[in-house]
C-alpha cells in the first residue's frame, strides 16, 4: 500500500498494533493441559482426556486500515 499522500513534510511515525487470539494465550500458557473436556468426558462416556485445540491464525489477516492520528500543536 502506497501511503505517500498521508505523509506530511518532517517525522511521520508508524504504529501497528497486534494481538493474538485467546485460545492462543491460553494454548502457549498451557491453561489446556488441566482442563477436562466434559463433552467427551460425561456426555458422550468416553474417558476423561484433557482439552485438545490448535493454534488459530493471527496478525496482519485484514482488514487492515491505516488511521491518521494529529497532535494537538
């Protein structure tokens, strides 16, 4: 993306901010390891086993949009 039109003449700076999804946080944490999944578990009279999930996509997927932020001089 050309973004030459929103610069003005001098500093221009760029902030892009990212997070992940909770499961994510939650998966590299190992807040997963201890939690019993209870549909497998008691309803459907497996055995006991742990939560099982994967990592979900993150970052820069899109939309991305580009804010324009003045200071008050």
């Amino acid at each position: 993306m050309d973004i030459t039109d929103h610069l003005r003449p001098g500093d221009n700076s760029l902030l892009v901010s990212l997070s992940s999804q909770l499961n994510n946080r939650l998966l590299n944490r190992g807040y997963y390891d201890s939690v019993l999944d209870l549909i497998r578990g008691v309803i459907l009279g497996g055995q006991p086993q742990t939560q099982k999930t994967e990592p979900h996509a993150h970052g820069l997927l899109g939309p991305v949009q580009l804010l324009r932020q003045t200071s008050a001089s």
